[in-house]
C-alpha cells in the first residue's frame, strides 16, 4: 500500500503517523516544505521517501510530486495531510489521480464551507448557531437585530480563526461591511456562550463508535488569535 502523506513534519508530533503507518506494512511517501536534513530522525525512519517542496500551495509542483511517486512506487492508495488548511488541495489531488479513498474536489465544499456544514448537521440532528451568507449590510443588519448582538463574523472557507470578529453593534457591523475584502465570501452568526470541544471518533461499518475521544480548549482559537494568548487544550478523560 502506497500512502503518500503531505507535510508529515508539521506540526512535529505527526511523524507518529507516519511510523504506525509504516510499523503496519505500509509504504510511507512524504511531501513537505521542510529540506530533509530538518526533519526529525523519527520521521526520516518513519518514511520510505521524501519530497522536499519549498511552497506547498503551488498545485503544478504538487502534482509533479504525485506523479515522481506514482511513477516510482506504482499505484497510490492515500494521500493525507491530516491538516485542515491542505482539505481542498488534498482532494484535488486525489480526484487528478484517481485515488478514491478520502474526500473528492467535487464534494469538498461541504466539509470547508461553514455554510454548507450545516445542512449536514440539521440532517444530523446536531443544533447550531443560527447562520447568514454575507450579502448587504441591511440584510446583515436585519440578521444581528434578529438574533441579538454580539454576532461572529468570518471567511465561510477559512481555518484558525482567519479573518473573525464579534461585532457588538451597528457602528461596528458597518465598519466590517466598509473594510472586508469584496472578493472572500464572509458568514455571519449568531454569538453562542459554552465551552468548546471538539470530538472525534473511529467508527465501524455501521457508524458506531470504536473508539472516542475529546479535546476541550479552554480559550477558543478567535480568542486566541484576536487577544494574543497562549494557547492551551487538554484531552478529556471521558466524552461529555
């Protein structure tokens, strides 16, 4: 099996992927932007190849990659980032090379648009924050008299709080309206007070759960980046 796992080296603790991959018999191929002498020795033991890019972001040069792998090692069966901010690239790789086992470019939208999330969790069952496509600013306006302020706004396609803000009246929903970039659709929604968890699970074929496991982060990650803190989360001992 051929799996080829793009940036392997960040964040650092991910060369123990790539090492249960291999100790399971499976051929590890890495791609990142780290020159190979910088890399980690249990990531260099971890791999069977690797191909150094110095922009990951540059698609004609990731193909290249692909295809120096696929020419090489045969087949590919996966190609993984594990990183939220290469989910578009990664399908589109795999949908170029017909690697089938992970999401498709075509049905990527709906796990990196926050607006298309959430049909899929209505279908679910699973509440969420009420939520507006960025349009006018008298229709954002009507929104945030509707549901109260304060209200979120960011990117609908973004990761790491990129470009978010809580907006606590009028004044400043004009600024945003004023200053955002024309080009990046924005969502707008209403601002809910908890504590942030995230969760993640193994299912088998039947969608039930093998294996659970949560994170709880005390700060959020928009707070963190807006007030410049440090960052700290904790893996819980059970699910709430």
């Amino acid at each position: 099996m051929n799996f080829i796992f793009i940036s392997p080296q960040f964040p650092k603790h991910y060369w123990n992927f790539c090492d249960r991959l291999k100790k399971n018999g499976v051929n590890v191929l890495g791609i990142g932007d780290s020159p190979y002498d910088a890399l980690s020795d249990e990531l260099k033991n971890a791999l069977t190849e690797y191909y150094y890019l110095p922009h990951l972001d540059d698609y004609g040069e990731m193909v290249k990659a692909v295809g120096f792998f696929t020419f090489k090692y045969g087949k590919i069966d996966w190609i993984e980032s594990n990183n939220e901010f290469w989910l578009a690239q990664d399908a589109r790789l795999r949908t170029d090379f017909h690697v089938t086992t992970g999401e498709q470019y075509d049905h990527i939208d709906r796990i990196k648009n926050k607006s298309a999330m959430k049909a899929y969790y209505a279908k679910a069952g699973v509440p969420t924050a009420r939520l507006h496509k960025v349009t006018s600013f008298e229709a954002g306006r009507d929104f945030a008299h509707m549901v109260g302020y304060p209200v979120i706004v960011k990117p609908d396609n973004g990761v790491g709080a990129c470009d978010t803000y809580k907006l606590h009246n009028d004044d400043e929903l004009a600024y945003f309206y004023a200053t955002k970039p024309q080009d990046v659709p924005y969502v707008m929604e209403e601002f809910i007070n908890g504590q942030i968890f995230s969760y993640d699970a193994i299912l088998d074929s039947h969608s039930e759960p093998l294996f659970e496991s949560t994170t709880a982060r005390p700060p959020s990650i928009k707070d963190i980046v807006l007030k410049q803190l440090d960052l700290a989360y904790y893996t819980a001992a059970t699910v709430p």
